[in-house]
C-alpha cells in the first residue's frame, strides 16, 4: 500500500468519474468482469451508476478463486446494489494454463474473460469491461492485459487515465469496503514458472493464506515451492510472522498441508516474487526462521 499512498488531485479524480459515466451512459448495457478486488468494483459502481439496472457485475468461479474472494464479492455488490452473476469454468481444463509458462496470467485472463463474454452473449450484452486501470501497464510483466486487448474488453478506468491512487479515492467516496482492500492476484499466482498447477497445490496454498488471514495480516502470500512454503507480508508486518506463537501454528498447520519446510521470506511481500523477470540471483530470498532456534530478550 505504501507505494500507492500519494496525493491525489480531487477535482481532476471528480472531472475523471464524471466522463467515465458519461461513456458508460452512451452504451446500452454493460456486463462488467467482476473479482471483488477494488478495480473491477469501482467500474461496477460506476457503470450502476449510469445504467441502473443495465449494469451487470459478473464473478468467474473457479480452483484459483480463493473463497474468501467470492465472499467479499457478494459483499460488494451487495454495497453497490449491482445484480450479481457467478460463472463457473476451470483452468485446469487447458493444459497450457497448467504447465505454467511465463504465459500463464496470459492463458488464466483469456478463459475467465471468455467465459465473461460467453455470460454477456447470453443476456444480449454487447459490452465487456475490465477493472484495468492507468497505472497496470507500467507494472512490469503482465501477460494478462494482451488478453485483454485481444477480446477487446473494454477498460474505462485505463481509457480515462485513471491510476490506482485515484481508485482507490473514488472508492472511498463509494464507500466501499474494499476502498484500502491490497491487492490480491488468483491463486495460481503462488506457484513458480514452470512448476505444475494442479488442483493439490492450490487447494493447499488457500488453506494456508486462510491462516494468514486468521492471524490478521493483510498483504502476504504463501508461495508454493513445491515441497517448500514460502510465507511473504508486508514489511510492516514481519513482526507479527516472527511472533513464537505464530511461528508454531505456521510450522504446524501449514506443514500439515504436505510442505516439508516453510519458511518466512525476510524481503516481505513482493509482487510476482515467483516470476523469473522479477528474481534477483544475487540475494537471497528465503529464511527458514522455522528450523532455527533465536535468542529472545526478555
């Protein structure tokens, strides 16, 4: 969240919503590709906002949903008073999305909007949105957004050049309860470049961020190395991780899930820190503070 923590100029964000609206209103409905993360809920808040009930927030279930996605989903819509349609495909049925190559956000991004489209054909919607915003194409890597622009779904946050601070501020005026929400990629997202994605892994990998989230951190990830967990949250949280009484519960519950070692990354939560573009052979990026005994000060 620190690096999105900037000012942002209130009459520009408010002239931004204004002709986002205004183009939203020029079409006659929208179905608008719906994760429940503060993006796509603030294209749902502004397309209900201008159709009304021609708006339509659609949610794509699948293996690499975590539940308590869809649940904030639901909650979401709820604020926003959207109707609400869940589809339901996997992943697992293509095999290029599970050898997981450098393209697999690429294949991930083209079946769940594809399933979108598919939604949208079946309730006479012409109208595909994404919740891609201003700042997305300049984050490195992202596969995805080549997805995007190939079913040529449209993206208004991207299209009026609003970046994710100003999302942020516009959820806010919402009142949206995702407005500070971090971000939070599918679950396939955990697993290295080039190591199988498999229904284990991530069924695994959600019950162990199900710890996490017990514990009340707020941006981690647990990073599927295979016999290795890798747990990884915010700087500001790396106190908490090294907690002796969460040391315990991690090397236990999350060892239970068939890791033979989890271990805290002391670098902290890093965007597509399993991505080979963004790995940095010169450091190193696990610390097993699990199978060590420390001194601690009384």
């Amino acid at each position: 969240m620190a690096a999105e923590d900037t000012q942002v100029d209130a009459d520009a964000v408010s002239e931004k919503v204004a002709a986002v609206r205004e183009d939203l209103a020029d079409r006659e409905a929208v179905l608008v590709a719906f994760s429940g993360g503060v993006d796509s809920s603030v294209v749902a808040a502004l397309a209900h906002d201008a159709l009304g009930a021609d708006a339509v927030a659609c949610t794509a279930k699948s293996e690499t949903l975590p539940a308590a996605e869809l649940e904030d989903a639901n909650q979401v819509t709820d604020e926003i008073g959207i109707r609400h349609e869940i589809v339901e495909f996997s992943e697992l049925d293509s095999s290029d999305f599970v050898a997981n190559d450098g393209d697999r956000c690429y294949h991930c991004r083209s079946m769940r909007l594809s399933a979108m489209f598919d939604e949208a054909r079946d309730q006479g919607i012409d109208v595909v949105c994404d919740g891609t915003n201003a700042s997305d194409p300049g984050e490195g890597h992202r596969p995805g957004l080549r997805a995007v622009e190939e079913l040529n779904a449209y993206s208004p946050l991207l299209e009026h050049g609003i970046t994710k601070p100003e999302v942020r501020e516009i959820a806010r005026r919402y009142d949206l309860s995702v407005a500070d929400k971090p971000s939070m990629a599918c679950l396939s997202s955990r697993i290295p470049t080039g190591l199988e994605v498999t229904e284990e892994r991530l069924s695994r990998i959600e019950k162990a961020e199900r710890l996490l989230r017990t514990w009340g951190f707020e941006q981690f990830r647990v990073r599927d190395h295979d016999d290795l967990a890798r747990i990884e949250v915010a700087e500001d949280e790396l106190d908490v991780a090294l907690d002796p009484d969460f040391v315990r519960a991690a090397r236990d519950h999350i060892g239970d899930l068939g890791f033979e070692h989890v271990t805290l990354d002391l670098h902290g939560y890093q965007t597509g820190s399993v991505s080979p573009d963004e790995e940095d052979d010169d450091e190193p990026l696990v610390e097993d503070v699990f199978s060590t005994d420390y001194p601690t000060s009384e």
